[in-house]
C-alpha cells in the first residue's frame, strides 16, 4: 500500500530497464505489479482485460523508460499515470465503464484506509490528499471517485448521479480548482 | 491555442490537464488531450503536476497479485537477450526499435529462409535506426537477393514529407536507397554499385523529403533516425 516504499530500488531498475536489461523489467514487475494490477482491475473490473492491459503497461515500461526522469517524478507516479491511462484506453475501446450502478453521495466512503505503518512522506502526502479531499462538497468528491476509481467519463458520471451533463461539468471543474488550491495551500 | 481564461480565472488548459488526468475525457476530447501532451511541454507539465497530485489516492487500491502468466506472456514479447559482446545490443534504441518490431523481422527472416530454402551462409545485417525516442525502423539487409527491407516501428506519418533512405558509407558522403512508408514496411533493391558499400557498421539514415524524394540526390530535410547496420 505504500507507494514510496521501494522508490530507490525502482528508480535504479528502470535505470537499468533503459540500457535493455531484461531482468531489470522483472525487478520492476516483482516490485510494483500487484499495485499496478490493482489499478488495472479497479477500472476494468475484469480480469482478462486487466492481464492484457497490465502486460501493456510493462511494454510501455521496457520501451519508455528513458522517459522517467527521477529528478522530476516518483516512479510510482510515472507506472500508475501509464497504467490508468493505458485501463482507460481500454475501458473506452470497449464499452462504457463497467460500474454504472448509481453514486450516492451521502454514502461515499473511501475504498480502504491505507494501514499506517507507511513511510512517513507517503502517508503525508496521502493525508493532505484526503484532508483537501475532505473539503469537498460530499457530491464533488463521489463524482471525483467515480471518475478515478472507476474510470467513469463525464457523461457516465453525470447518469449515475442522475444530473445534466453540463452540471456535472461544473462540478468537477469546480472540484478540481478547490483541490488544487488546498493542495498548493 | 491560448491560454484563455474561463468564468472562474482558471486557464482552460489547467483544467483540460486536470479533466485527463482524472480520466473523465472520452473520443476525440481524450485523444486531443493525449496528442497534446506529446506535442506541448508546458501541457505535459501541467499534466506530470496533476498526476503527481492525484497518485496517493492510489493507496487505497488493494494490492492484487497478477497471476505468473502476465509474466510469462512479457518475458515472451521482450526481444531475447544478446550473448554477442559489440555494443550494439545494449543501445536501448535499437532494442526498442526491434521490440516493436519483432514479428515483422521474424516473419522477413523465415521468408528468406523459405526463399533460400536453407540456412543463408552470411549472417544477416540489420540496423535498428532510431531518432530520439520518437521515430524508428527496423532495417534488415537481404545479401543473396541484394534487398533492404525496412520495417516502421514507432513513426507518425507526414502529409507533405516522406521519409528517404540514406546509406552512408566509410566515406561520410551519403547514396539515396530510396523511400520509405511510415505505415508500412518496404523492400527496396540495393543498386548493384552500393552492395560492396553494405557491410557491418556502415551507417543507415533516414531524413524527412519533399513528396517524390530530395530534388537535389543528397539529404534536405532534417534528419530523424539513423543506426549503424551488424550482424545478427
């Protein structure tokens, strides 16, 4: 669950992932691909579709990274930014998002509580998340879930708590202008 | 486009960045987000900022353990590792290049192993050419029939400029082979006074030219991918 844990020994795989080492690719699959898997499941709810999805990540992975730059990114960041967008161009080539059932905003409970035996930055920077999170109007932050967690698109979110369109646009526009000046607060 | 502010102060590109990073962008709003990423370093930092913002929520995913045939099926795909000691093998261009491109030589080589109908004598010479991690083709030379062919792995088509072949030999001065598709892959015959000029370490380019080739028989246009030819 943490996902700085193991930073140092992913930045100097991928490292060596980017002069073609192939067990240096297996050192980063051991180290972060239940997280990734996680992920890919999260969105697309099904298995097969997560497999493939996940063997694509670790393709983007071997072919990309002399693209991470250390210095700028946390590796997990970098493999969680290629994973969803990789479940999502999937979730979008094939149907629309798999959880659809309707959000109710007054029972948006979180997925887990991460435990909290973590490094101390990655909880911290979890905390702050979820304290700005918290800020929210409880609406903005389902809307926001459904749209992370469950790769909903606008109009799947905007059906699901059973608003227009456009008000939905708002609202996570809305949302996002908060989180951001919590975040950078 | 600029930079344009909406009702709430906050510039539309803010908010595009945020709005894909989220993940709530489908059909042409996602790709036109995505394009512009690869095409906008400002974009793409905004972007990089959003995700890093968003990724401790990652934590709350459950940890699920892929089953051991993803593995397997990656080990399968990744080109196999080099026993040979030149460098060459260890350029990341060159791997990705053939990576990507894997089952197009595959199939070249079987077919020139069913043309020949027996083991070639001469090991073949190929060439991963690559341009900054963006532009790529796999070359392979056929010796016995005196063909190149060049296989695209990662490069975007140009309406008004076509990619050119350029063989550069020891004595720097480059000689048109011909052009190539960016969609797909292309044989083209070596002029029979080149072939003593196709040897290991001799250089392949490819430069961007007007429709129909370089008017002048020399490269014009800039150049986006180049590797030295080795034996396989």
């Amino acid at each position: 669950m943490n996902l700085d844990a193991n930073r140092g020994l992913i930045v100097a795989a991928l490292s060596r992932v980017r002069s073609g080492d192939r067990s240096a690719l297996h050192t980063v699959y051991r180290l972060t691909s239940a997280k990734l898997f996680g992920v890919c499941l999260r969105i697309l709810g099904e298995r097969n579709e997560a497999e493939d999805v996940l063997q694509e990540v670790y393709m983007t992975v071997w072919r990309k990274a002399a693209d991470f730059d250390p210095d700028r990114s946390s590796p997990m960041t970098w493999l969680i930014a290629i994973t969803r967008n990789r479940a999502i161009d999937r979730l979008r080539a094939t149907r629309r998002s798999r959880r659809m059932e309707p959000i109710d905003a007054a029972n948006d409970i979180a997925d887990a509580t991460p435990s909290a035996d973590h490094a101390m930055e990655s909880m911290q920077k979890y905390e702050r998340l979820h304290g700005c999170l918290d800020g929210l109007a409880a609406h903005e932050r389902a809307a926001l879930r459904g749209a992370y967690f469950d790769g909903n698109t606008y109009e799947d979110l905007a059906a699901r708590m059973s608003v227009p369109l456009g008000t939905m646009k708002s609202w996570i526009r809305r949302a996002m202008i908060k989180l951001k000046a919590c975040l950078e607060a | 486009m600029s930079d344009t502010l909406d009702d709430s102060g906050v510039p539309d590109r803010e908010l595009l960045a945020a709005e894909l990073v989220l993940g709530v962008l489908a059909g042409s709003e996602r790709a036109a987000a995505l394009r512009l990423v690869e095409r906008d370093s400002h974009f793409a930092a905004l972007v990089a900022d959003w995700e890093e913002k968003l990724t401790p929520w990652a934590a709350e995913i459950e940890d699920i353990a892929a089953p051991p045939q993803v593995w397997d099926r990656i080990a399968a795909a990744l080109p196999a590792q080099a026993a040979a000691s030149a460098g060459w093998w260890q350029n990341l261009a060159f791997w990705r290049g053939l990576s990507l491109a894997t089952s197009a030589l595959a199939a070249l080589c079987i077919g020139a192993l069913v043309y020949l109908g027996t083991v070639p004598q001469k090991a073949p010479l190929v060439a991963g050419l690559d341009g900054g991690g963006q532009h790529h083709f796999v070359a392979t030379i056929d010796m016995a029939r005196g063909s190149i062919a060049v296989v695209p792995a990662a490069v975007s088509a140009d309406a008004t400029r076509v990619p050119e072949l350029w063989l550069i030999p020891a004595d720097g001065k480059p000689r048109s082979l011909g052009l190539l598709r960016a969609d797909r892959a292309v044989s083209i015959t070596i002029p029979p006074n080149l072939m003593g000029q196709i040897v290991s370490n001799a250089v392949l380019a490819v430069s961007l030219e007007p429709l129909g080739g370089s008017p002048t028989g020399q490269p014009t246009g800039p150049v986006i991918a180049s590797g030295r030819l080795t034996t396989l």
